[in-house]
C-alpha cells in the first residue's frame, strides 16, 4: 500500500494550485468585506471541472474517484485563499452533484450535470428548516401528489449558494408516518420555477464570500420526472450525500491547513526576538509541531473516508470521524497560527484572521460535531 | 433459503446488535421496528450493511424504507425477493 501520490495526481494537485494562486485568490480580501460571491470565478473554476470533478466525462466532468476528487480538493483548499468559495464549490459538488451523478436517471443527468459542471448552473441543497438542523428528518417541508408531478410547500434555512442558485435539491416530506426510511423525497426544483424564491440572505462570521439564504417554496409545482431516486428515495440519498460532503469538505480543510502551517512556519523562522527567531522558542515550535501532526493525521483519516465512500455501508463512520477531526483540527491549527503571528495574526490585511474566522463553521456545518461524535458512538453499539 | 430461517437469522442480529440484554420475546415477526424508533437512521444501515454482507445482496436506496425493513417479516420478504431474483 502506498500512501504518497502518483504521477497523475500529482499532476492534477499542482495544477488546480497554480489556477487557484492565479485566478481565485486575489481579492479573496475584499469579497469577504463585502460578503460577495463572485460568478465570474465560479465561472473560471467550471472551465477548470471543478464543480464536477467527480462527474463522468461523457457529463464534463473529470470522472475522478472519491480518493482523487480529495486530493484535487484539498489542492482547492491550499491553493485558493477564498475560504467561502471553496466551500461554495464543495456544497455545490459534494451535496447536490454527486446525488444527481449518483441516483439520477439517465435524462436528469444529461439535462443538468454538464452545467453543473462548466460553470454555468449552480446549485444548492435545500435540507435545513429552522426546527430541523441536524435532525433533518423533523421537517416540515411537504410535497402533495397532484396530477403530473407534486406541490412543494415549506422554507428551508441555511443553504449554501441558496441566493444565488439556479437548482435547488430539495428534501420533502412525502409520507410523514414512514419518517427517515421512505417517507422523505427528493426534488429537483428549477429556482425559476413559479412560487420558489430565495427569502432572508444571511450574514456571517466567515464564509462571507459563499451566499447562505432560505429557500421558500410556496406551491411549486415540481414534475414527476424532476424526482431525484424515487419516491421515499430521499432519506437515503441524503445520508449519502451527508457522507460525501463530510468526507470531501475534509479535504479542502487539509489544503487549507498546509497553507496555514507554511505560513507559521515562514513567519517563525523569519520573526526575531531578543536576538533569535521566535520558531527557536519551544512556545512556538510545539505549536508547529502539533499543527503538522494534525496535517499529516487529518490528511491519511480523508484517504481512508473516501476511500469508503463508494460502497462501503460504514462510510457514514469514516464521513463522521475525518468530519469531527479534520474540522476541529482546521480551527486548532486557525487558532495556533494566529497567535504565532501574534499582532499581525489579528490583522485583516494578513489574512489569516479571516481564515479562523471560516474555519469556525467547520465544525457546525454539515452536521455539528456533538452529532458526529453521537454518530460514531451510534457505530460503537452505545 | 426459507423464509423461517432468515427471520430467526434476522432476530438474532437485532437483538445481539441493538437489543442486547433485551428479551427476545419482546420482539415478534411482526413488531415495528423503523416506525416505533426500535432502529434508528444508522442501526437502519448498520442492519442494510449485514443484510448484504450475510446474504450476498445489494439494497438499493429506494428500498432502505420503512416498507422494506420496518418488521422482521417484511426483512424476510426482501430478502428472500433478491435471493430469488439472484437465482
């Protein structure tokens, strides 16, 4: 078993960084002062596949495997220094393409995946209301069979990309008596469609460069051939993409943590006091240290997730531990290379500030870190 | 296979698993096991993952529902269509 990257990979890692350095970086500063998504660099990260890079060729995408698409990811997450925008790139990919690429049928596929890939559709997965977050089951979102097709009815909160999506996968109750299994399907809603609009835009702490806003559906009529795997179909679909996003999203934050750690260590060798560099003092060598470790630790726990993620039915495990390390890891090492930069570690003009600032949702989205450790305990038979 | 002998197969799984220490006859063919929250979202996989492993088949995520899987019974009846379907 080797663990170090192969000629193609590494191929595909250094030049997903040479795009981001060059493209997706600069102004990342002022897109988070002024909370703006950009579509023209989505539009650049499409001519790159990166909103599909685990999409089949014949659709555009890349076709990578689950354990490719973590190393084209993480390269996402070191080489891009807009956090939002790569977690806009991961929610749209991990939570709303990969269900499609992986349940839908051969017309749903061929209508939506390849601008989904290039860049020219975005899209948002509609699962959150505002009495059900982790408990997505609770939902109050309904869809009533009519001839044709269904109504949907309900608000969803927090989604990702929701104000500035053009499809919307939405989770709605079909059958409230069968609950999680079979009781809840998947739609997917055109955002043109009459009666969808895209309600309160939120303002955030970090991410500000992604765009997070309800979803209001008020008696849209959704066709029975936009339903996503089947009616009942969607709790486990959901669990799926749950899976995928929590294993994969992982993976930008370990870009993200070595970009941090050359920081640290670049300003620890170069910053001196009392006649030496600080990195010569324990303090702030150990802080180092650990972030490697962490680095090295969080990179191996991604592989292992994605490597389960295409068939193994314990890969919500894996997708929950790599979620819970990687994400509390990412705000450690946020937390340790501000206080190696100590002043300037708090200035927005550095950077790295902003980055603590994204990395604290790390460990909220996608299913809080309480849930992931209720998870795995779940596994362990308790 | 008999239908029997997967719903003893099945039982006994569920109990060792998510009921241990519980008595059997507190669970028959019959009793609801998704609908009264016997078996939660992941106990639901966890039970999907043996049920492949043990039997050599593949649920489909259309078919990991309460229909399918909410009564040792309807296990059974799943589990037996694939295995005949298989051939």
């Amino acid at each position: 078993m080797s663990l170090e990257l192969s000629a193609d990979q590494k191929t595909l890692r250094r030049e997903i960084v040479a795009f981001a350095r060059r493209e997706l970086g600069p102004g990342a500063g002022e897109r988070d002062r002024e909370a703006s998504f950009s579509r023209e660099l989505w539009q650049a990260c499409g001519r790159m596949s990166l909103p599909g890079l685990c999409v089949a060729e014949e659709h555009g995408g890349l076709g990578l495997s689950p354990i490719d698409t973590a190393v084209a990811l993480e390269a996402l997450g070191y080489g891009c220094e807009d956090g939002g925008l790569v977690f806009a790139i991961c929610a749209h990919l991990l939570a709303c393409v990969v269900p499609i690429a992986r349940h839908g049928r051969d017309e749903q596929r061929a209508h939506y995946l390849p601008g989904l890939v290039d860049g020219r559709l975005i899209a948002v997965n509609g699962m959150t209301e505002t009495e059900s977050g982790s408990d997505a089951f609770a939902m109050s979102t309904t869809a009533r069979p009519v001839p044709g097709g269904f109504i949907l009815e309900g608000r969803k909160t927090f989604s990702s990309n929701g104000p500035v999506a053009d499809l919307a996968l939405v989770y709605a109750a079909t059958d409230r008596a069968k609950g999680f299994a079979g009781g809840v399907t998947a739609f997917l809603v055109d955002t043109d469609s009459p009666g969808f609009s895209s309600g309160q835009r939120f303002s955030k702490m970090g991410l500000r460069s992604c765009a997070i806003g309800e979803l209001v559906l008020e008696g849209v009529f959704v066709p029975e051939g936009r339903v996503l795997g089947g009616v009942g179909g969607g709790g486990a679909i959901f669990a799926e993409s749950m899976n995928w996003e929590r294993a994969l999203l992982a993976a930008s934050h370990v870009g993200t943590m070595e970009r941090l750690l050359e920081t640290a260590v670049g300003y620890a060798r170069s910053r001196r006091s009392a006649g030496k560099a600080i990195g010569k003092y324990q303090a702030v060598a150990h802080k180092l240290a650990d972030m490697r470790i962490r680095l090295e630790a969080a990179r191996l726990m991604v592989w292992q997730a994605a490597g389960k993620l295409e068939s193994a039915r314990d890969a919500s495990l894996y997708a929950s531990m790599v979620k819970l390390a990687v994400s509390e890891s990412l705000v450690e090492s946020a937390m340790a290379t501000v206080q190696v930069l100590g002043g300037y570690g708090i200035m927005t003009e550095y950077g790295v500030e902003r980055v603590l600032r994204d990395a604290m949702a790390s460990t909220i989205y996608s299913g809080t870190s309480e849930i992931q450790r209720n998870i795995v305990a779940r596994w362990l038979g308790l | 296979m008999a239908s029997q002998e997967i719903r003893a197969a099945v039982k006994d799984y569920i109990m060792e698993e998510f009921l241990p220490g519980e008595d059997p006859a507190t669970v028959s063919d019959s009793t609801a096991l998704l609908s009264e929250g016997i078996l939660d979202s992941i106990a639901t996989i966890k039970l999907a993952a043996w049920l492949e492993d043990h039997y050599g088949i593949e649920l489909e995520a259309h078919e990991m529902s309460v229909d399918n899987l909410d009564s040792i019974a309807a296990i059974a009846a799943i589990v037996t269509s694939k295995l005949e379907a298989r051939g």
